[in-house]
C-alpha cells in the first residue's frame, strides 16, 4: 500500500527530476519476493491524462506496518502543464495481496512544468 509521495513544486519540460515515494505495507502479511512499483504524471487528480514516466523495482522483505522508500527519475512532459504524481505499487500484482485498492495513491501536491 501507498503512503506518501514528495515532490518538487517546480520542473522544467523535457528534463529528468527525481520523484521520492514511500510504500508501506498495511496488509496482513510479510511482503517478498520481486515486484516493481510504477511512477505516472497525470494532469488531474483523477489521472486524466496518465502517463508512465519510471518504475522502481524492490526485492527486500517488508514486514507488516514497514515501510520502504524509492526514487525515480522522471522524464518531465515537454509541454508546460500541472502535474500530479501516481504511484502504483506492485502493479503487476507479483505479491499476494488481499487488498490491491491501498496500492495506489496521488501526490497531494503538483508540479508545475514551464
């Protein structure tokens, strides 16, 4: 599950900025195995406009109630615009998860692209 996402308030187009996330795991269960976490920018909090700009991947146990953090490098749009960032964890679904609607969360803040 999904925790929080840090980002910058400003980027320029068409440039790398790095996107910091933490995932923490509020299932029943231990987490292990191999599973990549996907990094969108959307233009609206209700992911209009989605499109994949990183992927992390993770391999490390994550007991219940811990947490990991994860950074990307994203390829900023090259058209000015407001973002928000998405993350989705273990969107291939590698882990046994009972619960998959806690996997992903939106940045509260934006970024403004120029």
């Amino acid at each position: 599950s999904g925790s929080g996402v840090t980002v910058t308030n400003v980027a320029l187009t068409d440039t790398l900025l790095p996107l910091r996330f933490t995932v923490t795991n509020s299932g029943l269960a231990l987490a292990e195995g191999l599973w990549l976490d996907r990094v969108y920018l959307a233009t609206s909090p209700a992911g209009d406009g989605i499109r994949l700009v990183g992927q992390a991947s993770h391999f490390t146990e994550v007991p219940v109630g811990g947490s990991y953090q994860a950074t990307v490098a994203a390829q900023m749009p090259n058209q000015a615009g407001t973002y928000y960032v998405l993350v989705v964890a273990d969107e291939n679904q590698a882990l046994n998860d009972g619960n998959r609607q806690n996997n992903r969360f939106m940045s509260a803040g934006t970024i403004t692209s120029w």
